[in-house]
C-alpha cells in the first residue's frame, strides 16, 4: 500500500477523531499540538492499517497529528469506515512499533553551500560555528513526506535555532540543501523553489527513481546531521555520479 502525507486539518469540535475530508477520504487526528505522542500514535493507526489492510482503503497519508485514510466510496460506507477504524483504535495501545531506522546525512554547512547560516546566527545572537554544533546534535524524527517526492519534514530542531522562513522565496533552491523553517528542518531533494533558510548541503541524494525505495528516508526513521569539509563534500558527490 503506497502512502503519502498532507498537512494538519482543523478537528472537529465535538472531540470526535474523525473528520470527512471529502466523499473519499476521512481524516483520523490525534490532536492538534505536534508532538512526539501525537507522532507515536499516528505511526501506530499506520502500522495496524498496513499490517492488517482494510479492503477499500485505497491510500493512507500520514502528517504531524493526523492520518488521511482515502477509500473506495463503491466498497465502503464512511460510517462503515469509521466503524472499522475505531477498532483498531482500541488496539492502538498494543502496538509495539519496531525501533526506528537512524540515518547519518554529512552535510557541509555554511558559504555558497549555506547562504543563511551567517544571518540566521546573528539573529539569534551566536556564531556560524554554534548554529553548525547545534544542528548537529540533535536527533530528528521524520514526520512526513510532502512538498516534493522525498521532501522529509524534519521534528527535533533545537529550539534556538528555530527561525521562520524567508519573506521572500528563492526562485530555485540547489538540490541537497538543508533548511531551517519555523521549528522544521528539511532537505531538498530537487532544485525548486523555496523559502527555507539555508544553513548547508548534502551530496547525498534524498529521492532517486533507479532505487528500489526512491525516498532515502520514511516516516518514523531518525536523522543525524553530520558535518564535512568541502572537499568530503566533492569526494562524496563524485562517487554519487
């Protein structure tokens, strides 16, 4: 079963977790706060659905707090949906998810590689090499994928070097960027358009159709910065091409 990821949706006021999102698809949510229980319990819903696959359910779009279950409108009632989902609700509790995948991303940080590092240290009144030591101490949770095939949204950003995101957008981000937006961290996979501040680049392909798993990361795996010199970074890209 293929999934892919949305954003946060409004719950309903009446506190129940589910919300129609359209005639095919029905939005499970576990609040609206972003954090790592939220998190925990989204991967559960996801792990019961793809272990134990309902028939209609088409598609399942993990986000921060919420999973999106698209279905066959000709297979599955939405209340038939609902009352399917809320038993493997009352199960959610039992699953013991398997211990995550961490992954080491080297990245070199700052210069023409990181054209906001400088800004971005100064409005938090550090220096280049604090924000670079910062970054890379901790360890990132991925929530979601979205934006671009492979675009991970990274949790875990030390709280002092959250910073929002350009007011005015780049026309074209260098693949491999790695960005700070809010309290976000991500990695470009392509040259696109973005508002992310810049801080470094990884050689490091994020998103490759000749793999047999074409995203580098998934939900749930963990991600560790590790800082390289510019000539890792060459040698690096070498061997990538």
């Amino acid at each position: 079963m293929l999934y892919t990821s949305v954003g946060m949706l409004t719950p309903m006021a009446d506190g129940t977790p589910f919300q129609s999102a359209s005639d095919q698809s029905l939005l499970v949510y576990f609040g609206q706060e972003i954090t790592p229980e939220a998190h925990q319990r989204v991967m559960k819903l996801l792990w019961l659905l793809q272990s134990k696959p309902v028939t209609g359910i088409r598609n399942l779009h993990p986000a921060y707090t919420s999973l999106l279950v698209e279905f066959d409108a000709l297979t599955l009632q939405q209340d038939e949906l609902e009352a399917i989902l809320r038993l493997y609700l009352d199960r959610i509790e039992e699953v013991r998810l398997p211990e995550p995948r961490l992954l080491e991303i080297p990245v070199c940080y700052g210069g023409h590689f990181g054209p906001d590092l400088d800004d971005l240290s100064s409005m938090h009144g550090i220096t280049a090499s604090q924000a670079i030591e910062l970054h890379a101490s901790a360890v990132y949770v991925v929530f979601f994928l979205g934006f671009v095939p492979g675009f991970a949204y990274l949790g875990g950003l030390p709280k002092a070097l959250a910073t929002p995101r350009l007011t005015n957008p780049r026309r074209s981000v260098p693949a491999g960027s790695v960005g700070i937006a809010g309290d976000q961290a991500g990695v470009y996979p392509f040259a696109t358009p973005g508002g992310w501040r810049l801080i470094g680049r990884t050689p490091v392909a994020m998103f490759r159709p000749d793999r047999s798993d074409m995203n580098l990361l998934s939900v749930g795996d963990r991600v560790r910065f590790v800082p390289i010199s510019r000539e890792q970074f060459a040698a690096l890209e070498k061997m990538r091409t």
